[in-house]
C-alpha cells in the first residue's frame, strides 16, 4: 500500500502565507485555563446530549475516520465517535496508539488504514482531525483526493507561519528523532493552496494552545471557517462542534454548502456569516 511521504506530510509548496500575517501565540491565561476548561465542558456536554442525540442531522451512514491531535489517541476522541455512530456513521479511530508525531508508523499507518476503509466500504471516507490530526486529514486529501468526501479540521495550526508560535511545540519536538525525516510542523505556507474538495476548519478565539488565526481557511466554493466558543481539548465534547460535525456530514454526496447554524442553537458559535461562493 502507498503510505504518506515524508514530503506530503510537511505540506510544503514554499508560497508564502497569502494573508500576510502572523499567528499570535495563544495567551498565557488562556493556556493554563484551557484543560480545565475542557473538563467543564463535559457538564455542558452531559446537559446537551440527549437534545445532540434527537436533533441533529443524520446521513447516509458513510464511513469517517477520526485522527486525534499530538500526545492523543483514540481514547480521547470517544464521546465524538459514539455521537457519530447513534447517527448511523462507519466511525473508525486511527487505531495506532498515541500521536506523538508523524513516526514511520504514524506515517504509513494512516496511509494503509484509509486505503483498507475505502476497500472495504467502497465510498469516499470523510476525515475529521484534531489539531495534529486536521493536519494529517488535510496531508491524506491532497494525496487520495478522489476517495476523500470532505475534510473537518479542530483546532488545527495548519498555517502557522512560526512552528514555535503554538503551545504544543516543545512536546511535538520532544519526539522529534522519531519522526521521519524532512518531516516539520507545518507553517503557513505549507497551507496555502486550498483542498480541491469540501473543507470545513473549526476555530476558537478561546484556544489556549493553538493561536486561533492559525487554523482558518481562507474563503472559496468548498472552504469554510466557523468559530465556536470553547477549549482547545474540549473540541471533541463541544455541544457546538459536534453538531456542526453531523450538519456537514449529513450533506449528500456532491452537494456540500457552507453552514448555517440553526436558530436555536446560532449563539453557540461566533460572529457568523455565510461567505460568498
């Protein structure tokens, strides 16, 4: 099975960052708050799930794949996948223990486990990544774009324009003679061009380890942006996220729009607009 390059993994097309600004590291205030936070979150959780449950939007029951974010595993994108699977969803974890960054396993695992989903339920497979993993969904898509249905990104700093910039980068680089070589956190002009596929990247103005302009997509016919309110490891039981999760997932093959939240839920994300196509 072809596996993930090294190359493809740093994303890198040397163009500069098309917005002409930095990423502002996340505040020191909100990085020491920020798991706490998250573990606050799972009371709103707990209060919203059996609405999140009756009310969102169901499918066709396609397959997903989940990638959890740096020093994550499968553990840690649980409530996510149960969500996905009482909507009908083929939910799959990565299944390759804990994300420590893009190692010889990490690299060629993701490869021949999205290649053995799309074998096994002939259909496009749609990717959710959080953090480190939005950046591995987005390496997968631009390398199997013709098997992938659409791509949600949480939380993920795919256009750093400075590696050192997110909170995360001293533990990804303890890891770093295990991974492959040539392999670098991405920066900005790493994700210049857009996805030639559906892309939907989820931000907080609250992340405390990740700077939130970092992860925005710049504005076209199949890319979106949408701000929620929240932590950066509270992505995966936000009431918000998960229910922008199962609109996008809902939208039949070939037919994405941009999202629209809805009415009694619209204080639950930020300033919204519906870009123009």
């Amino acid at each position: 099975m072809r596996a993930i390059s090294s190359p493809a993994m740093a994303e890198s097309n040397g163009r500069p960052d098309p917005n002409g600004k930095g990423a502002s590291r996340a505040q020191r205030a909100l990085f020491i708050s920020d798991f706490p936070r998250a573990i606050g979150g799972f009371g709103w959780y707990a209060v919203t799930s059996r609405m999140l449950n009756a009310r969102a939007p169901r499918g066709d029951g396609h397959p997903v794949l989940v990638l959890p974010g740096l020093l994550a595993g499968d553990a840690s994108t649980i409530v996510m996948r149960r969500f996905l699977r009482r909507l009908g969803y083929e939910v799959h974890g990565w299944g390759l223990g804990r994300n420590i960054g893009p190692t010889p396993q990490a690299v060629h695992g993701m490869g021949a486990k999205f290649e053995a989903l799309v074998e096994r339920h002939h259909q496009k497979v749609s990717v959710i990544g959080w953090s480190l993993g939005g950046i591995y969904a987005r390496v997968l898509a631009r390398l199997k774009a013709e098997d992938v249905r659409q791509v949600i990104t949480l939380g993920s700093p795919y256009r750093l324009d400075e590696p050192t910039r997110t909170r995360a980068y001293r533990a990804y680089m303890r890891f770093s003679d295990r991974h492959v070589a040539d392999v670098v956190v991405p920066t900005s002009a790493a994700a210049a061009d857009p996805l030639p596929l559906p892309t939907t990247s989820v931000y907080s103005k609250f992340d405390g380890i990740v700077p939130w302009d970092a992860c925005m997509e710049p504005p076209g016919p199949q890319s979106e942006s949408i701000e929620v309110f929240g932590s950066h490891f509270g992505y995966g039981h936000n009431p918000a996220v998960l229910w922008l999760i199962a609109d996008r997932l809902a939208q039949p093959e070939g037919e994405w729009k941009k999202f629209t939240p809805p009415t009694f839920a619209r204080r639950l994300f930020g300033r919204f607009r519906v870009e123009a196509t």
